[in-house]
C-alpha cells in the first residue's frame, strides 16, 4: 500500500466518524422537566429525552416502571408514573438507564446500538467498534422484614434538596424525603408515609430504632 493509498483510506475513515467524535461534544442528556400533579408525577419532555438517548420510548418507560415500582403510560410526548416521585429519583434511574443501554464502557461515547444475540442483548458502538452484553440491574422483590414503614425512626444523611427546598437522603431502596434539613447534615428521621418507593419524614430527636 502506498502513502497515498494510506491517507486515502484514513480521510474515507474519518468522513464515517459520528458527528459527536469530531466536535469532541459531552454527552448530556436535557433537564428534566417534572410536574407533580396530585399523586401523579408526569415527566413532560419525556419523548425529548428517549430522542437524545436514540431509543425506544417503551423499552425506557418500562425499565422506569420497574426500578421506581409504578405503573405509568406514555401520553404524547409525556410519560405518566402513578406515583408521587421525587425528582432526584427519577433522575437518578434515567442516569443508570443512560449507563447501562446507552453509554458505550470503552470511549464513553452515546454512539450505540442494541442487537439481539440469542437470549443476550448486546451494545455495540458505531464511534469505536466496541460490543459487550448489556448487564441491566435485575429488580429484587422487597424484602418485608427490612421494608420502611410508617413509624419507624431511621438516621440518614441528606444528600440532596428538591425544588421546593425540601431535603432528600436515602435508605435502602427508598428515597426519603424531610421538609427543613440542609444538604450534608445527619439527622434523625420519623417516617410519617410511605409512597412507592418515597418516604416521607420528619425530623425527630428520638434515638435510632432501624
């Protein structure tokens, strides 16, 4: 092969290149744009985020449903979970879904596809020509000796503040949520309601029984 031939064959490589490769641009998803409305939580740019992760709206409804334990459908370009959500933790399963069907392991590129191979789903990379089996986190049913219920007094740290200003931290599956603490402090928490897999707590200075 010449040295023509080379530089041929490289600039016929680099015109195949997916347009995120070139700008050299950070994969990021649009901001989520939750409504609460009663005991609904509606995700209304639902259809605008499956478009920027280039996959099927129902296979990412599903996966929600299942990880946030919800019923829901899709109603235009919204997507409806019958449940009270908070927004960290919606957002926090379209991250891990992001992660697992989406992001490529080896260039960290969205540049991917999912192919059927047999019983096993494997993602394969346009950017850089990597394939490996889709891994999804399997749901393990609650386990009623360790589920939170109403009453109970946990310790937590709040990681996180909602958009109304309340404090969110987390205990084993559920996502807690306590009106008047600040992120970055430990507290001990009340559970006052339980939602899905949302609590709801307040602050109490009784000690730890979980």
């Amino acid at each position: 092969m010449t040295d023509e031939d080379y530089l041929s064959l490289l600039d016929r490589a680099k015109n195949c290149l997916p347009e995120t490769i070139e700008n050299h641009e950070r994969f990021s998803l649009p901001e989520l744009d939750i409504l609460q409305e009663g005991k609904i939580t509606v995700i209304r740019n639902f259809i605008d985020i499956t478009d920027k992760l280039r996959r099927d709206p129902e296979h990412v409804l599903q996966y929600l449903l299942r990880e946030l334990g919800t019923p829901g459908n899709i109603d235009g370009r919204r997507s409806v979970l019958k449940a009270k959500l908070a927004s960290a933790q919606i957002s926090d399963r379209v991250q891990e879904y992001t992660d697992t069907f989406v992001i490529c392991s080896e260039c960290g590129l969205p540049d991917t596809h999912m192919v059927k191979e047999g019983r096993t789903l494997v993602l394969e990379c346009e950017a850089c020509g990597a394939r490996r089996p889709v891994n999804a986190k399997k749901s393990t049913k609650s386990d009623t000796s360790s589920a939170l219920r109403a009453g109970d007094i946990i310790e937590i740290l709040i990681h996180d503040v909602g958009k109304k200003g309340d404090g969110v931290g987390k205990m084993q599956n559920y996502l807690v949520v306590v009106p008047g603490t600040v992120k970055g402090t430990r507290v001990k928490v009340k559970i006052t309601n339980i939602s899905g897999t949302t609590a709801f707590g307040s602050v109490t200075q009784d000690a730890p029984t979980r």
